[in-house]
C-alpha cells in the first residue's frame, strides 16, 4: 500500500511540534471517521465503480486560516477531476457535509459513491500539515492515509501528491494508465500568490457582492505575485462572470475583463475548461450566440464534469430557445450534484417554463430542503405560485428571496407579484423608489419592467424592455420566462428578439 509520509530532517523541537500535530490530526480523523474499519478488504473497486467524494478538510488552526482548509478541498477536488474513468462528487455537494457528523453509509447513500476522502489541517509558523484518510462509503473499510508536511512555499504540491496516492490505492485498472493522469504538473510558485489564491477561492464560493470583491483583489493579488497562475486568472475572469447575477453589475463593464482574464488563463494552461466557459458568458453579453455555442462545447469537452458550465450552458439553450437540450443539461448538473440546491432548483425551473407547475413545486420545495435560505429557490417558488394563482404563498417566498438576495431584482419580482395579486399600492410603491434611484446607483431595467408587466402597462414594460437589451441583461429570458406570456402575442415582442439576434 502506497505510504505518503514525506517529512525533512528538522532540529528537534520542530520534529517533535510536528509529530505532535500529526498526532492531533489523527485524532481528528477518527473522531470523524468513527464507522471506519482498520482491515483492508481483498478488493477495493471494480472499474465502474470509479467514484469518490472529497469531503471538506477540518481546520486545525485559527479561524483566520480556514481558507486554506477550504482551498485545499477545492484543489483536491480539482486535481482528482483531471483522472479518466474517476467521478468525483462536485464541490457543492461535498461541502453540504462540511462542520456536520456523518455516517460513511449516509455518504453512500447521498452522493452515491464507493470512496470518501476527509482530512485535516493545521498550519504552524511557515508549515502546513495536511492529514488524510481514505475510506470505503459503502462498507466503512479504511483504505489509505497519509500525512504531508510542508513549507508555504510548496503549498501547491500538496493536493497533486494526495490525487497521485489516491489513484494508486484506488487502482491502475480503472483509470488509464494509474496516477499519471493527474495531469496537473507540480509548479514551485511563490507562497504568496498561492496562498491569495486559495483566499480567492474562499471568498468566491460564497456568492455575495462583498465577497466577490473580496476574491476579485485576492486573484489579481496572486497575478501580481506570480504572472504565470493560470488559474488565478480562470478564478478572476469567473468573478467577473458572475458579477451580473451575483452584484447585478452591468454585463458591458465586464465583457472586456471576462475576455482578458479567461484567454490568458488559456495561453498559460489550454487544458482548462473553466475558462472558455467564461467566454462563452461573455459572447452571450455580445448576441453572439455562434461564438457562445463554440466556447461552451469546448469548455465542456475539457471540464466534462463542470456542474456550473452544464448550468451556465442550460441557460444558453434557453435563451436560444433549445428546451428540450435544457432538460439535458440540467439533468446532467442534478446528477453529477446530487445535493446542489442549485441544481435541484434548476429542474424546477425548467418545469416550471414549460407549465408543469406541480412538478416545479415539489423540486423547489426540494432545494428548500437541502437548503432553507437558498435565494433563487425562493424566487422561482413565488413565480410558481403565481403562476397557479396562489397570490399568499406567492408574494411571501418572494418576500423571503429578497431577504436572503436584497437587490433591485428580487424586488422587481416582488413588485411583479404585487401587481399581478392586486396590491398596486405597493406595487407602486417599489416602481417610484425604483425610479427616483440616483443615476450613480441605477436600477436594472428589466426590474423595472417587471413591475410594468405586472401593472399590464405594456407600453412602458417594452420602453424598459427595450433598455435591458441595451444593457445586455441575460437575466430575461425572452424564450423562456413566464414573464413574457403576456407579451408574445404583441407584434413588438419580435422586434425585442430581432434586436438580440434570436431571430
């Protein structure tokens, strides 16, 4: 059985320190890991049973250092997603089991895989000790575990060395030629760049206007340090992707960064999908839907796996018009991320855009689940629900989506849902704040005409409507959105689709 311990001779104070947390690793470990097994089972993995879920690194240290058990996970996961014939459980439905006591069975069980990875980390002056532990979900067989010890300077060797091990314990008969698939070549970078980096990371995943900001300075701060981190300029140019849905920001004033970002990142490392993924948001901002077609195929050949571009490309297909290769997409996310509240969510708006109302009930009610404060399930509950005519239950989850996502957006939802139930005072009132909002802080147009809509003032919904292809707003979805039943059958309802190039 491969052994990973790789530790330098240290005076011996610092051997000492260092077993020591070796020590309280492992005893964290099987403190988490309390099912797991001590004999190794005769057979590990069949070849079709290629599967495992890296679960979130447990810090060891001070709460300020959380970002590097968080980072770590995600390069694990990364670098575990580069192996032929392995399926790793994306990142979001891992991180549903983070700071939570499980069962390898209830593991199995969810996510649907033969092996599970935990760990921990501890870092101590300039050291990094990273513990882990392999184990089998479906019977509790313990498999592997190691333990790695290294400077800051050599932070990014570690989840390289980890996925090698892995794949080795796992066995070269299911995966083409064994660990040296993990393709990712071990690159000495300065410790800064790679520990602002994993900062990036940290505060990217959690998808809100201040931490987003937060990630753009730490990628361009780890591009500074070291100009050749092609994946901090992938990290950055998906910050900027995500600025429309996440801070509202408007699509023209990131085009030209998404672009810079995502093609340097693809002349220092063609290999990764993320990127092209990015330019394909950005030709969509530009109605330019061939280019978007392109960009999304190749990122998706890349990264086959890539729960947001297959949600990301569902998106396309619909605003194209393609419903029924957006039920694809979206089945492939749900599968490969079996806990994502996102992806769950997703289905239910696909039903929900084709009038199956009930069916998109239950998958919202079931994202709700997974997640209660989830933001966009909320949303498309309340539209459901109008949909059916259940004006209280529709304007309460609209009510709980903009507490969970305040913004212009989710108030022109609810402004719609006013309307539409016959509350027009206050319907009213969310169109006169909107439109006595400073110019230096301007509302979304499509929030406005949202509440037009539902107002039935047609006139004035296409005047806004007009604006928001201006602003290239992708949050409308003219051949997909239950908004725009109400206007389809008016002859300048083509000419909104002739302006972004869909017909």
């Amino acid at each position: 059985m491969p052994a990973a311990v790789i530790i330098r001779r240290q005076p011996r104070w610092k051997r000492t320190t260092a077993w020591f947390a070796v020590l309280v690793m492992a005893v964290a470990l099987a403190v988490i890991l309390y099912l797991s097994r001590s004999r190794l089972p005769s057979t590990i993995f069949a070849a079709n049973e290629a599967s495992i879920a890296v679960l979130p690194l447990v810090n060891l240290s001070d709460t300020n250092e959380e970002f590097l058990s968080d980072g770590l996970t995600d390069e694990l996961i990364n670098s575990l997603r580069q192996v032929p014939g392995l399926q790793v459980v994306p990142r979001t439905s891992a991180f549903r089991f983070k700071a939570k006591t499980f069962d390898l069975r209830e593991i199995d069980q969810k996510l649907h895989v033969r092996a599970v990875l935990v760990g921990t980390v501890r870092k101590f002056e300039n050291q990094l000790m990273v513990a882990v532990q392999l184990n089998n979900a479906e019977n509790g067989y313990h498999l592997w575990s190691g333990s790695y010890e290294r400077d800051s300077a050599n932070i990014g060797a570690i989840a390289p060395e980890i996925a090698s091990a892995v794949t080795n314990v796992l066995g070269a008969g299911l995966l083409r030629g064994g660990s040296q698939n993990v393709r990712r070549v071990l690159v000495s970078r300065n410790s800064g760049a790679h520990e602002n980096y994993l900062r990036g990371l940290f505060f990217r995943n959690r998808y809100n206007i201040d931490s987003l900001n937060k990630a753009i300075e730490y990628f361009k701060q780890a591009i500074a340090e070291d100009p050749s981190f092609a994946e901090a300029y992938a990290g950055l140019a998906d910050c900027y992707a995500m600025a429309r849905p996440v801070a509202s920001t408007p699509p023209l004033d990131v085009v030209s960064k998404i672009k810079a970002a995502a093609s340097k990142a693809i002349e220092l490392d063609g290999t990764l999908g993320e990127p092209h993924i990015d330019l394909a948001v950005s030709a969509e901002y530009e109605y330019d839907w061939a280019a978007a077609e392109r960009e999304f195929k190749k990122g998706l050949e890349l990264s086959p796996d890539d729960v947001v571009g297959h949600l990301w490309y569902a998106w396309y297909l619909a605003l194209v018009g393609r419903r029924d290769e957006v039920l694809t997409q979206r089945t492939i996310a749900a599968r490969l991320d079996p806990v994502s509240p996102s992806a769950v969510e997703s289905l239910g708006d696909y039903y929900a855009a084709v009038g199956r109302f009930d069916a998109a009930v239950e998958q919202f009610r079931s994202a709700l689940a997974l997640e209660p404060n989830f933001g966009p399930a909320h949303e498309d509950l309340g539209e459901a629900y109008l949909a059916q005519g259940k004006c209280g239950n529709a304007i309460e989850e609209l009510r709980l989506a903009n507490e969970a996502m305040p913004g212009p957006r989710r108030l022109g939802d609810l402004g719609y849902g006013y309307a539409v139930c016959g509350h027009t005072a206050e319907a009213q009132r969310i169109l006169r704040d909107f439109l006595n909002v400073p110019q230096r802080r301007p509302v979304p147009a499509f929030a406005i005409a949202q509440v037009y809509m539902g107002l039935g003032d047609k006139d004035r919904a296409f005047l806004w409507l007009e604006k928001a292809i201006d602003e290239r707003d992708l949050g409308m979805g003219l051949n997909w959105d239950v908004w725009f039943r109400s206007l389809r059958s008016d002859p300048r309802f083509s000419g909104l689709l002739h302006r972004m190039k869909l017909a």
